[in-house]
C-alpha cells in the first residue's frame, strides 16, 4: 500500500487511526520526493522517539574532503562528538570555514593535510563555505540520534525494525524552510510499509548562505 503525504512545519500523522497502547516492529520504506515528483537524493530521515539507541563504541574520524574546488562529499552525516578532518585534494589553497550555530569554526587558508580534525559537539546543521570559493558549498549534518538515515539515488530510505508509533525529522539542503530546521514527521501505528513524503523545495541554485562576511579573491 502507498500513501503520499506532504510535509509541513506542523507534526503530521501519516494514517489517520487512533494510536494503540503498545507498539510493533515493521519494516518502512520512505519515498521522498519535491513537489515535481522527483527524487530527492540526500535528504536525512533521522529517529527522533525517546527509545534511540546510544552509540556504544567510539566513533571513526569522517573525511570531508575538497576535490575539483567542492565539498567531497557534499553531505556528510556525523554524530554528535564525532570528529571531521578536512584534507585538501585540490592543488590550490582553501579557506573552509562555518558560521552555523552547531559549529562556527575555520581553517584558514591551508593546503594538503590540516593539523587537527574537527569536533562536532553539538547536533544541528553546519553549512561549509571557502572564502576563496563562492560556489564551495557542503553540510554536515550531526545527528543526535544513532539512528540516521540518508537517501539514496531514487530518494528511498529503508527503516527496518521500526517500533510504532515512532516520531522522525526530515531534512535537506533544497528544502524551502530554514536550512537549520528539521521537519517532523511521526509514523502511527498500521501505518502503510511504503510512504512517499513530500517536500517542498527551492530552485536547485546555490544559496547567498553566508552572506559578505568574508571577502577573499581567487587562486
């Protein structure tokens, strides 16, 4: 059975049926498309019910690197107190830098390796930018929960052993609300194994996220 629903700011109910007193496991598959129907690849689904799961070993240092003057990859999901290291691939010299209330940092201008990785403590959205190169433009998304998912090719998230009701956030770099804001989204319970959800989203263009704070000019 497939159920399309639209997303908003509000918590929305995906199947209108009165909540029962105890929950079940199943298997959920998330189609997430914009408006036009078409996929949404990299949108992060993350479980946001009182029952996540803690992360019990320690956590691999993630690699967001800069090739070809881009974010590679262009979104990386990390959990809180992971750390980031920022190689540089490129043969020119980068300035990575954030102002995101998650983790404002920078790495001034640098090639190769960068002394130390990078801590992300709090959860949120970090939005990176290069001072010297307007269209560099990548997230890392940090996670509070262990469970976090991201959308692949065909904008399919697959959610195994699911406990319903469950409460989700929704969240991509197109989407028309705040780059900061995780969507809510509850799956009751009996609801259908296969949902598309949609969101609605900008024009694919980059966005003036940083705006002059820094000034630098090209290599």
């Amino acid at each position: 059975m497939r159920l399309q629903v639209m997303v908003t700011k509000s918590v929305i109910t995906l199947f209108a049926m009165a909540l029962a007193s105890k929950g079940y496991a199943q298997d959920v598959t998330l189609n997430i498309v914009d408006q036009y129907g078409q996929p949404l690849t990299n949108a992060v689904v993350e479980i946001a019910s009182k029952s996540n799961k803690t992360l019990s070993q320690q956590l691999p240092v993630l690699i967001m690197d800069q090739v070809d003057k881009q974010f590679s990859p262009t979104l990386l999901i990390a959990h809180q107190g992971q750390q980031v290291n920022f190689p540089n691939s490129d043969n020119i010299r980068h300035h990575v830098y954030s102002f995101s209330e998650a983790k404002p940092f920078q790495l001034k201008l640098y090639s190769g390796q960068p002394e130390n990785p990078i801590t992300f403590e709090n959860q949120g959205v970090v939005i990176l930018g290069c001072n010297i190169h307007d269209s560099m433009l990548g997230y890392i998304y940090v996670a509070k929960s262990a469970d976090v998912y991201q959308s692949d090719e065909r904008g399919n998230v697959q959610l195994s052993g699911l406990t319903l009701p469950v409460q989700l956030t929704l969240w991509h770099a197109l989407q028309k609300n705040t780059l900061e804001e995780k969507q809510p989204l509850t799956l009751a319970v009996n609801s259908p194994h296969s949902l598309q959800v949609t969101l609605q989203t900008t024009e694919p263009k980059p966005r003036n996220t940083f705006g002059s704070k820094f000034k630098g000019g090209n290599d």
